[in-house]
C-alpha cells in the first residue's frame, strides 16, 4: 500500500536556475543530479522531512518534461507516493480498472523502480508510484 509522499516532481527549464531557491531561500539540503536516460531528463533531489523535491530538467526536446514545459510552463509536474511491492500494487490497481501510464515498472532515479498512473485516474495529477531501490 501508500507508504508515504516520496517526492513532488517539479519541471524546471533550468536545474542550475532553480535550485538556489530550494537550496538557499528554503534551506532543503541538496542531494545532487542525475541523468535518468529512459526519460530524457535530468533530475535534482532536495530533501524535506521525509520527502523530497525532485525537479526535471529535459535533456532533449522530445522529452515528455519538455512537452509539460512547452504547454504548461513550469511547475508540479507529477506527485510520487512509496510503495512496498510496486509490481503487486501495479497488478492490484490493473484489476481495480484504473488506467496506467506504465504496466510494468521501469528504472527511476537513484534505482528505484517507478510507474506512472495516467493523470485521468486522479482528477489530473500525474500520479508516480516509487519503490526505492533495496525497498
Ligand atoms: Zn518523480
């Protein structure tokens, strides 16, 4: 089941532009980037509380985060709640007729594993479910 929000996914036209806000005027600490190929973006992590702050740079115009920026500006771009056993809960919520964006988990940052619900299952919130890597 839902564990916990793991992190609000925030598009960004710049990682360099945006993380003084985060980092300075906020005071979150810093976790570092990294690149996450499959979906052409590069990623910045900023720890709160529990959670994190995860913004998306694309690293390619045809990312699907440079579609989100093209059409909506930036912003929240996704919500990521943790999951214990996310291909169970992927099975539970195919059964439950909810629509997936992914039906089988793929590679996210910091290895997890990750899918995302499609935005229409939740009243337009492109939903990610995480299950840490060694989770
Ligand atoms: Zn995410």
């Amino acid at each position: 089941m839902t564990k916990k929000i793991s992190h609000l996914g925030i598009a960004v036209e710049s990682i360099e532009a945006a993380a003084p806000y985060y980092r300075d005027i906020l005071g979150m600490a810093f976790e570092g980037t990294e690149v996450v190929a499959e979906q052409k973006v590069r990623v910045a992590f900023f720890v709160v509380g529990e959670s994190r702050i995860e913004l998306l740079e694309p690293t390619d115009e045809n990312s699907p985060v440079a579609r989100f920026l093209a059409k909506n500006g930036s912003g929240i771009h996704h919500v990521a709640y943790e999951v214990v056993d996310l291909a169970a809960e992927l099975a539970r919520l195919k059964a439950a007729g909810v629509r997936l964006v992914d039906e089988v988990p793929r590679l996210g940052a910091h290895g997890a594993r990750i899918a995302f619900l499609h935005p229409q299952a939740s009243g337009g919130v492109l939903t990610e479910l995480c299950q840490p890597a060694g989770g």
